[in-house]
C-alpha cells in the first residue's frame, strides 16, 4: 500500500469547503488558516500495509507533537518498532516524512517528536507551524480542534481529509481520568472527537495551541478530554540541529522556545526565571 493519499489536493479542497462553512466566525478562520499544512496525518507501516494512528502538529522545522498514547507503544529500548511517518501536505504538493526520535512526559498524555529532514528540489522541506499557549483559557472558553480522523483504504491508496470540532471547555479535572492516557490535571470539552484525532491540537480563540486531544467516550458526541501542551517544555529531544549550528545535539523544547525557533504565549524564558 502506497504512503501516500490517493489526491494529495483532496485535502487542501476539503479543508476551503470547511472555512467557508465557518461563516462569519473569526475564530474558526483564524484556526482555519493557522491549521492548514501544520496539522497532518500520523502513519504508520506494518508489514508492507499502512494505518493512520493518529494526528500530529508542526511546532517547529521537522519537529511536532502529538498525543503520548499514540507512540509510546511503537517504541522497543528506544528504537521504533515499525515505520512511523507524517503524511506532509504543503503548498508544492505532499511527502511522507519518517520519524526518528521522540520524547514524552510521563505524567501526561503529550509527546514531541523529530522527523528527518527532506529536501526538494535541492532546497530543504520547510514546514509551517503552530503558535502555543503555555496557559489555559478560561472554564467556558472557544476550545476547537483540528484533525485528520477521516480516511479510506482503497486500490493501494489513502484518501485524508481534515475535520474541524468547535466546543468549548468545560471542566478542570485534578483526579485521575476515566481512561489511563489522562494525567491529571487534564481538561473536559464538548467537542465531539472521532478515532485518530488523538493528538490533534486544540486551539483558544486566538488561532494558539493550548492542548492535544487526547480521548473521548465511546459512542460520546459532546463529551471529550485534552492535555495541557504546557508539559513538553521540559521534554529533551535528541538530534535536533538549531541554527547556525550544524550538528545535531539534544535539547529541550524550553531552549527550542527561549531561542525562538518555537513561539510561545505565557513563555517564561529560563533567565527571567532565575532572575
């Protein structure tokens, strides 16, 4: 099965039917057009087949989050089991991009992950990224997501196309959750998730991603939880290659952001911190 979609544009057109089904609202265009070639299609490969596992986000060149659950069991002392790649779609068409690393908190459901450079044309493959949010919005406010839970297998192909869920948050939880993916404190909405949303972002009515999907019920259509993006800053990540600089080396997502190469809302970089 080839990795890939069947229509690398098929997306992109689903993806303007959507914003314009948003109307009026300025929030849903904002996430609309902060979301599209930064939210991709997690795959990976099993014995010469394809599955989408989940989604994942851009937050910097080749490096991305997504929910813990989605990886952690993908990895052996290490190494990955299986092939796991991004299904990239970008303005001059799609890619297939292979993990080569990841790193996750264990006491929440969030993990960052590094996918290996690619080149096109002779010039690297640049991404877009997202805007975080190191605080939480308030108990009422715009939470909407934006994932790829829908896809088709047929004739050796996958057919992806985005979906976006608009709700609300609804309740703060500092007990352990229904489900052991969520570490407390984790969040309530009423956003309506589907299979493979997990690690989707969540965006504040600013177009800035303050969580990741993480579970729903089953059978649940207003009733869905998400983890605070906050925990990845201290996350160390290995072969990470920080301008000007030309080897790799590790470093944490907090240095990733300090030295602007991730923008954060609510940051605090480490100076101010001791200072």
């Amino acid at each position: 099965m080839k990795s890939r979609p069947t229509k690398p544009t098929k997306a992109k057109k689903r993806f303007k039917k959507l914003k314009q089904l948003s109307g009026e609202s300025a929030e849903l265009s904002q996430i609309f057009n902060a979301a599209c070639e930064a939210v991709f299609p997690i795959l990976k490969k099993i014995d010469g087949r394809d599955a989408i596992i989940g989604t994942g986000f851009f937050i910097a060149q080749n490096i991305f989050v997504t929910a813990r659950h989605v990886l952690e069991d993908e990895f052996a002392e290490g190494r990955l089991k299986h092939p796991i790649g991004a299904i990239h779609i970008h303005s001059g068409g799609w890619a297939t991009r292979w993990m080569t690393r990841g790193a996750w908190d264990a006491n929440s459901d969030v993990a960052v992950c590094v996918l290996q450079p690619m080149h096109k044309d002779g010039d690297p493959l640049t991404n877009k990224v997202l805007p975080l949010r190191a605080s939480i919005p308030e108990i009422g406010a715009f939470a909407t997501a934006f994932a790829y839970p829908n896809h088709d297998y047929f004739d050796g192909a996958i057919s992806l196309w985005p979906s976006a869920y608009p709700g609300k948050l609804l309740e703060v939880h500092a007990d352990r959750g229904p489900s052991v993916k969520l570490k407390p404190p984790y969040f309530q909405t009423d956003m309506h998730l589907h299979p493979t949303a997990s690690g989707a972002p969540v965006f504040d009515d600013h177009g800035r991603v303050w969580g990741v999907c993480s579970c729903s019920y089953d059978g649940a259509t207003d009733v869905s939880f998400v983890t605070a993006i906050a925990p990845i800053l201290g996350l160390l990540v290995d072969d990470v290659v920080l301008p000007p600089e030309s080897s790799p080396r590790s470093v944490t997502v907090a240095e990733l952001a300090h030295r602007g190469h991730i923008t954060i809302h609510d940051f605090v970089a480490p100076e101010a911190e001791q200072g």
